[in-house]
C-alpha cells in the first residue's frame, strides 16, 4: 500500500506501472507534475490522449500507423521483396537510421521470452510466414537484438522459414551481445546489416 492517499498515490501507482519506472522515479515524476503549471500538465495529458486516438498498427508489418497501413509499406520505392524482421517499432527507426537498408519491415512486437509466458504464438509469426508467401519474398533479413531473447526468436525463424527459394540471414555479431537495437550507432548497426549471414538452408 502507498504513503499518500487518493489522486497522489494513483498517479505514482500508473507512473509506477510505466517500463524503467521504479517506485521512486514514479514519486519523483508525480511530484513534477504537481508543480508544473496546469497547462504543462494538460499538454502532456493531451498528448497521450491523441496518441491512443490517432496512431495504432500498421496491418501489414504491425509498425506504428496513423493509417491501415504505416508509411514505408506505402512506400513503392521501397523494395518489396526483402523483409527485415525486428521485434519493435522503435527497431525500424534505428534500422531507418542507418540508411543502408531499402526493403520493408515486419515487427513481431516482442520476442520469445518462456520466463515470461512468452512464446512464438505471441508474436507476430504467423502473419509474417502469410506474408513470405503473399508478397514474393525473396530474403527475410532476422534483425532481433543480440540478447537471450532475440537469439532464441532468431533461431526459431531460422526453423519455420526454411523454405526453397527463401534466403533468411541474420545480422552479423558487430553488436555487443546484450545490447538493444535502438541504442547502437548507425555505423555499427549499418556494418551489422551489410555482414548478415545465411541461416537455414534455403534450397
């Protein structure tokens, strides 16, 4: 049970809720925003409002989209054949980043994680093996992290996409093991993509 009582107590419990936020930093934040000027607050209340309205997924590669389908699948200079598979939307942005890849994307919005109830069925693997078929693709390109999870995602892509005529390769180990996409450098991640590997026999 929290020290304070009513609004207080449950504006530190949603803030608490937040990923990264530990208790304290839930109290720091909340006591931020009883000193900020009313319309400070307002705006930021406003602006989570309109996120929820207004941006949801996209319906073929489950990016952020404030439309049925996100910008890069609208996109027709991009090439339609090769998809980079990573497991957020905030993966595509550091990918964007590096400038070095021109295909589409498919996000799986996680990874396989058993020691947290999560396996392959909840993640969007089904709707991407639709795809491969659907859209012609050539080469599906497994960007996950170079964690335990992103590991076990990549093998386990590396199992049900072994089909003929499919190319699956995977970033080469330039990142540090670990780590998280959307924190590498641009050079780093960019060296990554142009190193990826074959994985799976493909023939």
């Amino acid at each position: 049970m929290g020290v304070y009582t009513g609004p207080v107590q449950n504006l530190i419990d949603e803030l608490g809720r937040l990923p990264g936020v530990g208790p304290k930093s839930a109290q720091r934040i909340a006591f931020y925003l009883l000193k900020v000027d009313e319309v400070d607050a307002s705006r930021l209340a406003d602006a989570i409002t309109e996120v929820k309205a207004k941006v949801g997924f996209c319906d073929r590669c489950f990016n952020i989209s404030q439309g049925d389908n996100c910008e890069i699948c609208l996109d027709d200079r991009r090439d339609p054949s090769v998809i980079c598979v990573v497991e957020e939307p905030r993966d595509v942005v550091a990918v964007e980043r590096t400038q070095e890849f021109s295909g589409r994307y498919h996000v799986l919005q996680g990874a396989i994680d058993h020691l947290q109830g999560v396996g392959p069925d909840q993640l969007r693997i089904k709707e991407l093996i639709a795809r491969i078929g659907a859209e012609n693709i050539t080469e599906v390109i497994i960007c996950t992290n170079p964690n335990i999870e992103g590991e076990a995602t990549a093998l386990y892509l590396s199992r049900v996409l072994d089909a003929p005529g499919l190319t699956v390769t995977r970033i080469a180990s330039g990142l540090p093991v670990g780590g998280d996409l959307e924190y590498a450098d641009e050079l780093t991640l960019g060296r990554a993509l142009e190193g990826r590997r074959r994985i799976g026999s493909g023939e």
